[in-house]
C-alpha cells in the first residue's frame, strides 16, 4: 500500500512541476524557482523537486540545457472540455476555452468518457493540414449517471443497452445485482 501511495505522490508532483513549466513558457527553471513556484520553500521539499526533476530526465519528460536548469522536453497540450459524441462512437472535446479549437478523439482514446462529461485531454502536436487529435487522460465530472433502457439478462451476466443514442456503450451488470428486479436504475461512477 505505501508504494502505491508514494507511487501516486510522485505522479501527482510530476504533473505540478509540468504545469510550472507549461505556466512559464517553458522557461529554464531550477529546482528552487520551480520549488518558489509551488510555494514549497522548505529544504525537503526541495529537494524532493528536484529528484522529481532528474528523474524525469532520466525518464526524458525533462531536459537540462544548462547545468541546473532544466526545462519539459516537449512542451504538453492539455484541454479541459465537454465531450461530444458522434455516431460512429468518436468525440469531439469541445474546450472550455471558446478560444481553443474542437480536439477529435477516437473511440479508442476516450478512456470511457460519456457524452457530456467534462473531461481533461492531452492534444498531439498538430500535423499539417490536419484537426486537432487527442487522447482523454481523465474524466472530470460525469454528466449523467443514471441511465434508463432495456436489460438483457443471460445465464451469467446482465446487461443494460441504454435508451440514450449518444450512449455508445452497454452498462454491465452483474446478475446478482439483478436481485430478479426487471426494472431498476444502475449508476456509473466516474
């Protein structure tokens, strides 16, 4: 259990030190003004970042150009949106920004994001004469959780095929979640 407490601190530090990066152009910083950012003026802390900071140039997230200074190897695009389902089971994320553009994603790449969820989404550096494409890497707040439709139950397992056309799945559901109840509401969790 405590790995995957330290595991998850770290993955939580990595993206704080890259929204200081992203927040500052991606400037030189070292771990002291990257630190001064994140009001972290405390010895451990500091270097705490910066193991942060050579770790992940040894991951190559970071570069260091300049002995101490380091900067995001690439700087990284993400978009906080509303997600909008075609027929075919993609989606566009539609950015809270009205300035951004709409970013495609394939079904493959939505991370079981729903119609209207808002969402978090890393954009791929654009190709030319191409749309925005992206990936969904967290889903923010579910739009919608309850769901109404029609329940298929078999031997082993259930089923919920939803009455929402934008819905592109079906909702598992254990049998013995099923209770012999025909009619009955199941929620998603985000």
């Amino acid at each position: 259990m405590a790995k995957k407490k330290s595991g998850n601190i770290k993955l939580v530090l990595n993206q704080l030190v890259s929204d200081v990066f992203e927040k500052n152009n991606n400037q030189l910083l070292n771990y002291k003004q990257v630190s001064a950012k994140l009001n972290l003026n405390d010895q451990e802390s500091r270097e705490t970042i910066l193991d942060v900071l050579k770790e992940g140039k040894s991951a190559g997230i970071y570069l260091e150009p300049e002995k101490g200074k380091f900067k995001l190897k690439e700087l990284q695009n993400f978009i906080i949106g509303t997600v909008d389902m075609t027929a075919d089971g993609s989606a566009y994320i539609v950015p809270q920004d009205e300035f951004e553009k709409d970013v495609f994603v394939a079904p493959r790449k939505l991370k079981n994001a729903l119609h209207g969820d808002t969402v978090k989404a890393y954009v791929f550096a654009k190709k030319s004469g191409r749309k925005n494409d992206g990936e969904v890497v967290e889903i923010i707040k579910r739009a919608k959780s309850d769901f109404t439709g029609v329940i298929k139950i078999s031997d082993r397992f259930a089923f919920v095929i939803a009455d929402d056309k934008k819905m592109m799945h079906d909702i598992f559901v254990p049998l013995a979640d099923t209770g012999g109840k025909i009619l009955e509401t199941y929620s998603l969790l985000p």
